[in-house]
C-alpha cells in the first residue's frame, strides 16, 4: 500500500548552526543515533571492566586491584573485593549492559540512525522528542552511574533487584540505601525516554515512508525496529510502574511488594499485605519482552547484512516478517518461565513453559532462512559479513540452551546455576553485541564518511568469536554440575574441583577483553583517519547509500526519493553490477522470495 | 577468512559436543526417588539439541567455506530448492517434536514434584531461612508444630524459629541446624523465610524452590542414597549468600532415630 507524504510532514527545520546545536542539543536523527551509540559504547566499556572485576575475583579473590580502594574504600580496602562489593560490581554490569548497551545501541543508535534514510524520510516524526528521549537516557546513566560514587556504593540485589532485598532498605545490606535509590530512579527515567523514543518509531514507520516504499519493501531492519518499538511501548510502561512502587515501598511507607512479620537484621518489619512475587511478575513482564528487544533490533541487522554479503536475496522475506511478529506477540506470553520454581503456582510453570517452547519455532525458522539465504551465494567475507555468520552461530547456540530451561522439570535442576548464566551470555552478551557490531561494520562508513579497518576488524573478530565461546561455553558445564551464580566466592568445598573451568574462562574473558581495544581503536581512529568512504562502498541496494558519506542534515537534500523495488535485489548481473537499487527505476528484479 | 572461520567453528562444534559426552562435568550421581526421570528427560533433550547444534553449525561452516566469493566471480547465485517452505517444514517437524516430547511426555517429572501432595505418611520437616543460615524443627512425638512468629525470633536465647514455648504443641518441637532424615522415606519440607527471597537446593536430590517470606512453600521428595549433603542458598539474598549453606543428612533408619533423640535431649 503506497503512501503518498504531504510537503509538511516533518517540521522543516533548517541547518542547525552552532556547537550547541548541531552535536549537544540536537534535532538531527543522525546526531543522536550517534549519541546513543556513544552512550552505549560508554556503557559497554564500563560493563566490560565491571566483568573482568567479577572474573578476577572469583579466580583471584585476594587481588588488590589498583584503583578500587579509591573508588570505595568500603567495598575494595586495600583494592580487595569483599562479598558485598562483589554483588554491587555485578548488578552494576548488569544493569549496564542490560538497559545502557543492548537497549540503547541497536534500537536508539542504529534505528535513530538509519530508519528514517531507510524509509526516505528527512527525520523522526518528533525530532524534539527524541532529543529529550536521548537526554531522559543520559540522565538516566547519570543516575546509575553516581550509585557507585555516593553512600555504600550500588545496590547488592542484582539486575533484577528482588525485593524483599531491594525493598526494605539499608538493613538489607550495604548498598540498599541510596545505591538502591539511585538505581530505581536511573531505570525509570530510561523506561520514560525509552518509552518516548518508542513513540517516535512508530510513528515514523507508519507515517514518514516515501513515495512506493510500501510495508512489504521496507529492509527488514526497519521491520524489527518497528516490532521492537511496540515491545517497547507495551513493556517499559511495566517496569515505571514496578520501579515507582519499589520507590515508594522503600521511602513512603508503603508495602506493594513487602509482606508482614519481616525481621531483618533483628528489627521488625513495619511492613504488611504485599508479595514479593508481585515485584517478579511486573518485572519479568517487561523484562522477557525487554530480551527480544535487545535482540530482534540484531535479527534486523543479520537478516540485512547476510543478504548484501552473499549477494543474494534474503530467503523468505514476508516469513522473517511473520516470525518477527509472531516472536513480539509471543514474547509477552512466556515471562513465568523466569518464575517456574519462584513460588507461584506450578501449574502457572506448566502453563508458561508452552508458549515458552512455542516461540522456538519463529526463532529457529529465522536461523534456518538465514543459512538458507547464505546457501548458494557469492560470499564477501568483510567484517561485517564474519560478525553477522558469527551471530548466526551463537544465536543457535544460546538459544538451544533455552531449550533445557524452557522446561520447568530441568528448570528444579538448572535455576540459578551458570547454565543459566551461559545461556543468557550467549544470546545476549554474544548475539545480540555481534548484532552491534555487524550494523557499526556496515554503517560506519555512511555515519562518518570514512572506512573502518578491514584487517583490525578481522582480528578482532577473530579472537572475539573464538573468545566467547571459550567464555561462555564452560558456564555450561559447570551448571550441570549445580554450581549456583551470584556468589562471591565458593566456600563449600563441592565447587573447589571447577575453580580449574573459572580460571579458564577468566583468562579467557581477560584476553577477549583486551581485543576489544582493538576494535574501540579502529573506531576512533578510523572517525577521522580512515580512508574516505564513497557513497555506496558494499554495493547495496537501500535507500541510505543512495546519499552521500556522511548524508547531509536533511538526508536527501530536500528531493523526496521514490522506490521501485524490493530492498534484497541482488544476484542478477546487469549492467555490469549484480544489485539493482531500491531507487533505480529502469532496473530488473532479481527473483523475488 | 570464510574458510578459517569455518574451520574454527568445526573445531569448536566438536569439542563442545565432545566435552559433553564426555560426562567430565556433568549431573551429580542421583540420590532421589524423581531425579533418574529428571536426568532422562535432560538426556532426551539433550538429543535433540545436539542434533540441532551439529547440524546447524556444520552446514554454516560448510557454507562459510565453499560460497566463497573468487575474483571475477559470476557464478549465479542459487536459490535454495523450493524457497522459504522446506525450511519451514523442517522447523515445524522438529521443534514440533521436541514440544510434544519435552512439553507433554516430559511434564511427569514437574507433574510428580508440584501437582501431587506429599504421601500421607512424610516426615514433615518446616525450614526456616534468613540472612544467612538455615534452620529445620521436626513436630516430635506429637506430630504437630507449635505456633511460631518472626516477632518472637530471640537468636541470643536460641529461639531461631521464633517458637511460642508456652504453648502445649511446642514444648516437644526440635530444632536442629542439620536436615537429618531417614533413607528410602518420603519428606515434605515447609519452607519459610523470616527475612528475603532465599533458595532451597540439593543438586544430587534434584530438588530446587525459591523461598518467599509470607508464604509456607511445601516441597517433597525420598531420598535414596544414604550421604551427606549440601544444600546451598540460591536465590540471591545479601552479602552472605554465598556462605549460606546446611547440610543433608541421608541416614538409615536406626541411625536416625539416634540421632532425633540426641537432637531432642539438646533443646
């Protein structure tokens, strides 16, 4: 169905003009892809320290790490972790990576960045509203970021931040004042901006597509974040809701999530008629939705960049539409599986691990079109093309680990073990950033008008893909032997033998680590040192790389580009070129899927 | 680079499916009456995943290494036979088989653990976990617990579960920091928190449940293997929870009843 735009559908604004205007406070949906991506590269950067803080504790817990008896002469005196330090690192790198990295990267950044070029729009629908959603980000970061400068340091509840842990306040521990605080106040001002940025998506997509760019040949990446902005919208509206009534609980009195006859540390509860499985289900309502948001906007860019890459179609075009669907829809049916063994009802925990099963098939349909589509093609192994084939391999790897958990009967077993803790590295500490990367590969050149570099980004590719199997296929292992997460150290004398596995996947971690410098390196230096980049250096067919390198503030320079064709024609060769572009109109389709 | 990728993916499909088979790490040996069906379940699951795994990795790898684009390349590309419907075929047959297995066939594990009640002849045992220990009382000869409450908890005179001692009903209740019990009889345990979520987990009994404070949580199983045994906290509770551990006690019959007595004469 063609949409034919008015001439004001975007508020014309001019040239911005000024530092102030045209980098900090910006209107451009390019500048504040860019800022999310930036706030995401912080966030990555700091999550990654945190985790090689927790590694080498667990494997070296009398270490005396420079720098940390600074930052919390409480938490690390003399630079040693302590226990409680230990739970305050990992919620933090949690929390981080969770919300500031793959909730901000690849729906803010890259979707900021390019649906609208993609879709031939001059803008987002609301441009002022997504400068605030970006600085509602900002100041949520702010927020988190200070728990780990003021009182006790951060919270020790974890990510998910239980309560009654989370609840009741400092007597729970070090960190549950103010850390805790801070953290509920830094989550709900991101779900407001994300919510916000949710709006702008939709809307976008909907209203702003140009003239013969119909639903059915938009890129799939405008597909997944269109679906993930609904996620979005449906979900973070939850996790506000949870995070003011833990507010209020903890300073108002009140007691959503507290029951009565609570003693902590010796003291009796005020506290009375509320459930701490309430807090669970609100959260994990957004918080299984809030998994296929880091993820689809990453199915998106795989889908795009596998079919560039091998020169061919995609397999299945209107099938990855369906399965995204069919995955956004099902994803707010499963979040009890998180809750089998919580306490709720265990025919709830029967009733959840079907859906939980179910939402397999779209996912594993997705995999198998993605091989399908690499099947037969004239692969370009750029660096791009490693990260996306890299995302198809872990992607199946974590997700048949989901198979185990999604049944309650070897959830008794596995909950709370490093299974678990395997399986949600690999999908989403692994597929979801290889996702980041492969969309930084591809559109670097378009963001900044310079090429990255092809030989670092094979090295870091390569030690990255091999790193994170050595890091999180053990966690596997040792899950099946009951060895539980969260703890600081391992004082029972069952888990001394696996200290071996922890040492392997701590260097392991450490060296994978290291060569993220390498890619943190190409990236600053390439933004201004790298060979420049012409207007379509992957010869691909989507509206973006028929603008030059770096687009100008209105993308299209005040035309108003029309489409003729579906986004994946690759393959036959005409004219000498084996890609026909979206805005070509005397171009021949290649076979359509 | 396609074919170094596909190499090392090769490698590294085998050696993770390798260390598996291999059992190095792996369960710990069953001592419950449930868990040899838990542990097949796993196994039949376990199948199926590495069938999926091998088969997909493989043909990425085999894909990564022969679809390599060459200079001057012109071969056409090939669409896969038959499009988008096989794959989807294949997705449906084999996901579709695992749920019928996994979901329906599978559930008598969970079914046996959480939809039937404990036996009517269990030893009931209440747990009582808080920052940072547990503590087990047994009802003793009558059978009964005595009222307790959080409010009445005076760890300084050894009233860990908070027990009304001028209550009939409690004045033969036994409390003990280990869960001894006899082999080859059904337990119930009532968990209960006086403080934060904590966790109830006895890997070799292959039982596990989240403890919620105000709610008594009943969980049952037999155990079968005379041991001891940890059961660690796993439910993230403050900065002990690491070191919030007690231990199973598995024992014959006769050396239970030594060893209830012994605990009764301690109270």
């Amino acid at each position: 169905m063609a949409h034919m735009p008015t001439e004001a559908q975007v508020h014309q604004h001019t040239a911005p003009t000024g530092f102030i205007r045209k980098y900090i406070f910006s209107v451009d949906h390019k500048v504040i892809g860019k800022q999310y991506y930036f706030l995401a590269v912080f966030s990555v950067f700091v999550g990654m320290i945190l985790s090689w803080l927790v590694r080498i504790h667990l494997v070296w817990p009398n270490a005396h790490i420079w720098g940390l008896n600074a930052l919390s002469p409480a938490g690390a005196p003399g630079g040693v972790i302590s226990p409680e330090y230990y739970l305050s690192l990992l919620t933090i790198h949690g929390t981080l990576m969770v919300f500031f990295v793959l909730t901000t990267a690849p729906q803010a950044g890259f979707g900021n960045y390019a649906l609208p070029i993609q879709i031939g729009a001059e803008d987002m629908a609301f441009p002022v509203l997504n400068m605030l959603s970006f600085w509602v980000t900002f100041l949520a970061l702010c927020a988190l970021i200070s728990s780990l400068f003021v009182g006790d340091g951060p919270p020790i509840s974890g990510w998910t931040a239980y309560p009654p842990l989370s609840a009741v306040g400092r007597s729970a521990g070090p960190g549950q004042g103010i850390g805790q605080d801070l953290w509920g106040i830094s989550i709900a001002l991101f779900c407001a901006g994300s919510l916000l940025g949710a709006l702008n998506f939709i809307t976008t997509t909907v209203d702003l597509r140009c003239k013969g760019m119909t639903l059915m040949r938009m890129p799939l990446t405008c597909w997944a974040w269109l679906i993930t902005a609904i996620l979005s919208l449906l979900s973070f509206a939850v996790l506000f809701a949870a995070c003011v009534l833990l507010i209020l609980d903890r300073n108002a009195g009140t007691s959503f999530f507290l029951p009565s006859g609570l003693l902590v540390n010796g003291t009796l509860q005020n506290h009375a008629g509320g459930s701490p499985l309430l807090w669970q289900h609100l959260f994990w309502f957004f918080g299984h939705p809030e998994v296929y948001i880091a993820i689809v906007p990453g199915f998106g860019v795989i889908s795009h960049v596998l079919s560039v890459f091998s020169r061919k179609p995609i397999l299945g075009y209107k099938v990855i539409v369906a399965c995204l669907l069919g995955i956004g829809f099902l994803s707010f049916t499963v979040w009890g599986h998180h809750m089998f063994l919580s306490g709720m009802s265990p025919y709830s925990g029967f009733l959840f691990s079907i859906p939980t099963l179910i939402i397999t098939i779209p996912a594993t349909i997705i995999s198998l079109l993605w091989l399908g589509t690499v099947f037969g093609g004239r692969l370009r192994f750029t660096t791009c093309m490693m990260f996306a084939l890299g995302f198809v391999s872990v992607f199946v790897t974590g997700g048949l680990g989901g198979m185990f958990l999604a049944q309650p009967s070897l959830d008794i077993f596995l909950h709370g073990t490093y299974f678990v803790v395997g399986h949600f590295h690999m999908v989403m500490g692994v597929a979801a950033i290889f996702g980041m990367f492969a969309g930084t590969y591809f559109w670097f050149p378009k963001m900044f008008g310079r090429m990255l570099n092809e030989g670092l980004g094979k090295v870091h590719f390569a030690i990255t893909f091999i790193g994170v199997y050595c890091i999180f296929m053990p966690m596997h292992f040792i899950g099946l032997e009951g060895m539980p997460r969260r703890y600081s150290s391992f004082v029972n004398d069952l888990m001394q033998p696996l200290m071996p596995v922890h040492k392997f996947m701590t260097i392991a971690a450490l060296i994978t680590g290291a060569s993220q410098f390498i890619f943190f390196f190409n990236l600053f230096w390439s933004m201004y040192k790298g060979p420049k980049a012409s207007e379509n250096p992957w010869e691909s067919t989507t509206l973006e790389w028929t603008v030059p390198s770096p687009p100008p503030f209105d993308n299209f320079g005040g035309k108003h580009p029309v489409v003729y064709h579906d986004p994946y024609e690759y393959g036959n060769v005409q004219n000498g070129k084996d890609y026909v572009m979206q805005t070509d109109p005397a171009g021949q389709p290649a076979r359509s899927q | 680079m396609g074919k170094a990728f596909a190499v090392a993916l090769t490698i590294i499909t085998f050696v993770s499916v390798a260390v598996f088979v291999s059992r190095h790490w792996w369960f710990p040996e069953v001592a419950s009456a449930h868990g040899g069906a838990m542990d097949h379940q796993f196994a039949e699951t376990f199948v199926g995943a590495a069938i999926g795994f091998i088969l997909a990795q493989l043909c990425l790898a085999a894909f990564a290494w022969k679809y390599g684009e060459r200079k001057g390349d012109q071969r056409p590309i090939r669409i896969f036979p038959g499009g988008a419907k096989w794959l989807v075929v294949l997705a449906l047959i084999y996901v579709g088989s695992e749920i019928i297995l996994l979901e329906f066939v599978g559930q008598k594990v969970w079914a046996a653990m959480y939809f039937t009640p404990a036996a009517a002849d269990s030893l009931q045992v209440q747990v009582l976990a808080g920052q940072f220990a547990f503590y087990f009382r047994y009802p003793g000869p009558d059978g009964k617990f005595g009222p307790s409450h959080t409010s009445r908890i005076d760890e300084t005179k050894g009233n860990f579960f908070g027990i009304d001692t001028s209550e009939p009903g409690s004045q033969d209740d036994i409390v003990t920091v280990d869960l001894g019990v006899p082999v080859n009889k059904p337990v119930e345990l009532l968990l209960n928190s006086k403080d934060m979520n904590h966790g109830f987990y006895v890997p070799q009994m292959r039982i596990q449940q989240d403890i919620v404070p105000g709610m008594e949580i009943p969980l049952h199983f037999t155990p079968t293997k005379i041991g001891r045994y940890e059961i660690s906290c796993n439910q993230l509770c403050g900065l002990g929870h690491h070191t919030m551990r007690a231990f199973l006690e598995v024992m014959s019959q006769e050396d239970y009843q030594k060893w209830i007595v012994e605990q009764a004469s301690l109270q």
